[in-house]
C-alpha cells in the first residue's frame, strides 16, 4: 500500500467525494453524483473562505476518504475558536483500515495548530456505529443537536 496524503480538495476530486457522500442510506437520500454542478459551485465558495478545509485522503492516486474542517471564531468560552468537522467519509473499501481514525487526527491536529479551543461534529442518530467511533477517539456526547430545514 502506498502513503497516505491528506490535502485540499480540488475540482477533480468532486466525483469521487460526492460518491462517498452517496455511499450510505442517508446520503443516497440526499446527494446526486449524476449532477455536479451544484457541488462545484459550493467548492468555489468554501475555496474562497479561509476558514474552510475540504480535504482528501489520497493513496495511490485514489481518493478514498473526505472531510470537511470549519472554523469558527466566537465570543462565548472567552472568544474562544472552534473547529467543526463535518462530512466525514471513507470509501467503503478503506472502512475498518484507520483511515477514519487518520483524518479525525489531521482535523483535531490542524484545529489545535489554528488555535482552537475545542473541536465540535455531529453525527446523526441513525449511525451508531459512527457514534461509537467517536466515542473511542475521546469525543463525548455532551449536547443534544437541533436542525431546521429551510
């Protein structure tokens, strides 16, 4: 097996990521490799605000694993920042090889060395396996999320 790369994502990527974010129940409800456009769009904006990081996890000149870093300034905590990843997914090939483990590291890593004070996910209730993952890697179910669809 060759290194694993962890770097920006870039517009070539985008089949390969929006394909990971289809690869569940939950994402083939929600997602649609057969349409780009909008992703591509959305890639622009993230490219243009400082405090985006999609990334992807690269071996052998395949994509097999994303996720998505934020960057959150705030006032609370004493105006402390915080880092929230979301869209964490690993290509079902990689699943179970740590990659997962690899990624949540270079996120808490790359939060630590923007100075944040604590790193933030959700993860839906229907993916306790997730869950448990997290669990292991110190995260703690500490609040109860709430989401409105607009």
């Amino acid at each position: 097996m060759g290194e694993l790369e962890i770097r920006a994502a870039t517009a070539d990527d985008l089949p390969a990521i929006v394909a990971m974010l289809a690869d569940d129940p939950l994402g083939a409800q929600r997602e649609s490799p057969d349409d780009l456009a909008p992703y591509g769009a959305a890639l622009k904006r993230l490219e243009a605000d400082p405090n985006q990081h999609l990334v992807v996890a690269v071996r052998d000149g395949r994509v097999i694993g994303t996720l998505q870093l934020t960057i959150i300034p705030g006032l609370s905590h004493r105006g402390a920042t915080r880092a929230l990843i979301e869209a964490v997914r690993i290509h079902a090939d990689e699943r179970g090889s740590g990659l997962g483990t690899e990624l949540i590291r270079w996120a808490i890593d790359t939060a630590r060395r923007l100075d944040c004070v604590m790193v933030q996910l959700t993860s839906d209730k229907k993916r306790p396996d997730a869950h448990r993952f997290y669990e292991r890697l110190g995260f703690t179910a500490s609040h109860e999320g709430f989401k409105l669809r607009l």
